[in-house]
C-alpha cells in the first residue's frame, strides 16, 4: 500500500475494518472522501465519534440511545403491559417502521448460538426477566412477543425465552410472530407488509 502514501494507506485500511468492506470498497471510499469538502468530512468523522461516546443501552428496552431511557420506554403513549423480543436495534427499527405496533420492545442484542460460543449470558435475557418480575400493578406486562428471526438460532431462543418465562410463573401470555416471515429471513429485510402480517397473526405458546 506504500504507493498510496501513509495517510490514504491508513484510511484504507481502516475503512477495511468495517463489515462488507473488503480492499476495493475500501479504496474507493478512500478516494471519495479525499475528493469531498473538509467541512464535510469532519462532519462524518465527528458524528462518528459522537455517536460512539454517547450512545449506549437503554437502561430499560436495551436498544441503542443516547439518553438513560430510549424515546419508546419514555412514551406514554406506548403500551407498557406488551413487550416485543426482538433480536437487535435494527429490527426494532424494522417493527417500527410499520407503524402498526404500539407496545414496548426488549433488544436481546444478539441469540443464542453454541456455534459462535455465544451462551444465554452473553445476550439481554437477565435484564428481560427482571423487567417481568420488576414490573407490579397497572405496569404488570400482559403479553410478550417473541419476535426473534426464523433461524435456528433464533428458534432456539425463542422456546429458551419461553422456558424462562414459564419458569416465573407470571400470568403473562407469549406469543410469537406467524410464519409470514420466511424461514432463515432476517426481520430487518422483510418489508413493512409482510412484518405487519406476521405481527397481527402471532399464535399463543402453549
Ligand atoms: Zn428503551
């Protein structure tokens, strides 16, 4: 990379650190943002770095925020006895561009998967069960909403969470999003429809 110079070696290299970039992306990334404003490239650079340092979990949900309580837990207009599990902060996202869901969300950050050594304590479930055991009187969750993909890991997470649930006995219904969403579908790539579909036509656990 030394026929580049240092600095545009390096912000390739960098650039390179970022998923679905390999060496030619990379590169023409590179050379884009040399040919842009420096106004405008500090711009993308601070945002970057803002959002690194003051982003993190919502205190209740676990999505990503940047205050203690996302906008969604903070609204009273929400739902606060229906709690949807979703599998991270893009599927939320996704749910919530169907403007058709007016409850809350638990963001799992991530599923189970013995395959990439990733065990129910390395995923939101604890933070889950204390929110169902927490919550008392007028606030007590009614219905969860297990929305995790149709993978199997994402199956398998969903009987896990069944199985906690029932190990609280708390008279909470669980439910889980129809088969509108195709098999070893990501929830994020599924159009606004089809989600909403899924959602309406959720099947209780038995
Ligand atoms: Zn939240």
């Amino acid at each position: 990379m030394d026929y580049y110079g240092s600095s545009i070696g390096k912000l390739i290299e960098s650039l390179q650190s970022l998923p679905g970039i390999g060496q030619k992306s990379a590169q023409r990334l590179a050379f884009h943002l040399i040919g842009m404003p420096k106004e405008q490239v500090r711009g993308i650079a601070e945002s970057m770095v803002d959002a690194r340092e003051n982003v993190h979990f919502c205190s209740q949900c676990q999505t990503l925020t940047d205050g203690d309580i996302c906008p969604i837990c903070s609204s009273k207009k929400r739902d606060h006895t229906m709690i949807m599990v979703v599998e991270n902060s893009r599927d939320l996202a996704a749910y919530e561009r169907t403007g058709r869901y007016d409850g809350v969300y638990h963001v799992l950050q991530g599923v189970i998967s013995p395959l990439l050594g990733v065990g129910p304590n390395d995923i939101r479930l604890k933070e889950l069960m204390q929110r169902l055991q927490n919550a008392d009187g007028s606030a007590a969750v009614q219905e969860v909403i297990i929305a995790t993909s149709p993978t199997v890991e994402g199956e398998s997470t969903a009987m896990y969470i069944v199985k906690l649930i029932r190990m609280l006995d708390l008279p909470v219904r669980i439910t889980r999003i129809a088969s509108g969403v195709p098999v070893g579908g990501d929830i994020e790539n599924i159009d606004e429809v089809t989600l909403e579909r899924a959602l309406s036509g959720r099947t209780e656990l038995k």
